[in-house]
C-alpha cells in the first residue's frame, strides 16, 4: 500500500478511556489517541513500516482484511474502529465488512470519494469521512486571506470560521454593529493579543487585532469575511 493510514478503536474495558486500531496509513489519529490517554493498537500488513513506526505507540503486523486476523486480534471486544486505507477501496471495503459481522457498534472509515463513500455506507459504515476533500475546502476559503481557520459543519451550510475583523467594526462593541441583523453572522469569541479565546457578549468591542470566531451560513460568512 502507500502512505500510512490509520484504523482506530475503543475496548470494553474497566479504563474509562482505552482504545485500539489498525494502521495502514496515516499514523495521525493514532498518535493522536495515544496523546490523549487511549490505549492504542494499531495494525500493519507492511513489516517495513511496523519497523519505522515501532515505539510509537503499540504496533503489530498482521492483515486487517483478513477476519481470522481480527478475531486472533480480539476484535469484538471493541466498540468503535477507524478505517484508514482511502488508497485501497478493495481493503476498506473488505475491512469495514468485517468489523460489521463482528458487530462493531461504531466504525469510521476514510474515503477519497463520493462513490467510494456510497459504496462503504452500503457496507455498513457508520461514518465516512473525506479528509482530503475537506481539507482542499478548508484551504480554498483560506487562501483569501482574512480567514485564519475555517470548519463547515454541513456542506454549504452552518460553519464555523476565525479571522481577523474587517475595517468597518473595528472599534465598535458587538450591541452596536448588530452583525446579525446586518450580515447573518454570530460573533461566538474573541481573542486579544497574546490572550486567551472568551466568549463574546454584546458588550464586547472589536479591536483591530483581534481575532474573533464567527458562525452563520457559509455564504454569509464569507461575504462578511471580505468586506472591507
């Protein structure tokens, strides 16, 4: 296979938070889980890169598509699993089948597609995710240039977006710019110079370098993000 991806799931167990995937590709979220106190295995078929990622966090050799493998693994002690191999649909589907007869009550699964979504949904994927499409999304609202991070939270509609303020409320408190009746926008936070983020109320004036969280439809949003 390419790159690295990333099957992760959590265990019935007396700890609150533990969990266990399989990787294939992409080592993030299991990094992630293991930062964040899980318990982590994760699953390779390529020896190499068991090698290279070894020490990490808890790795084993074996092939995730095989059902044998994941019974041996102890598979249905699990209660959610991550599939990460987008690059390989045969893999993901075969995966993502397994973990269904094995009664998996959550399973996230990596596409690459929308086709190649349909068809795991079909399968019995809970979630599908598309990482690589959000992240061209979130880049392209980006490049524009007010915008420090950007999360739609449904496709062309509610999202979620940090900037720094446009030129006409600068120096104004939030009661007095009515931005939601003006734009359609909420002002959710705000952040000052080398503070932390505080939740935003009407009296709260917007500084030029500010930055501040704003949520409304995503059109909406990027109309005010570019006024002047």
């Amino acid at each position: 296979m390419g790159a690295w991806q990333m099957n992760a799931s959590q265990r019935n167990s007396s700890r609150e938070r533990s969990s266990s995937g399989w990787a294939v590709s992409g080592s993030a979220v299991a990094v992630t889980q293991d930062q964040l106190g899980y318990e982590i295995l994760a699953v390779e078929k390529n020896p190499a890169r068991v090698q290279a990622f070894a020490g990490r966090f808890p790795l084993v050799e074996a092939d995730a598509t095989s059902k044998d493998a994941l019974e041996q693994l102890g598979a249905r002690e699990f209660r959610s699993a991550v599939v990460g191999v987008g690059s390989s649909l045969e893999a993901a589907v075969l995966i993502t089948a397994n973990l269904v007869d094995m009664g998996i009550s959550s399973i996230w699964v990596k596409a690459t597609s929308s086709q190649h979504g349909r068809i795991l949904r079909r399968v019995g994927a809970h979630h599908v995710v598309y990482p690589d499409l959000d992240a061209g999304k979130r880049t392209a609202h980006l490049v524009g240039g007010r915008m420090v991070d950007y999360i739609e939270m449904e496709k062309d509609g509610f999202s979620i977006m940090k900037l720094r303020p446009p030129q006409e409320v600068r120096g104004f408190s939030l009661e007095e710019l009515d931005l939601r009746g003006r734009y359609g926008v909420n002002v959710l936070a705000i952040r000052r110079p080398k503070q932390r983020f505080e939740y935003a109320d009407s009296s709260t004036r917007i500084n030029a370098d500010d930055e501040i969280i704003v949520s409304g439809d995503s059109h909406l949003l990027e109309y005010f993000a570019n006024r002047p």
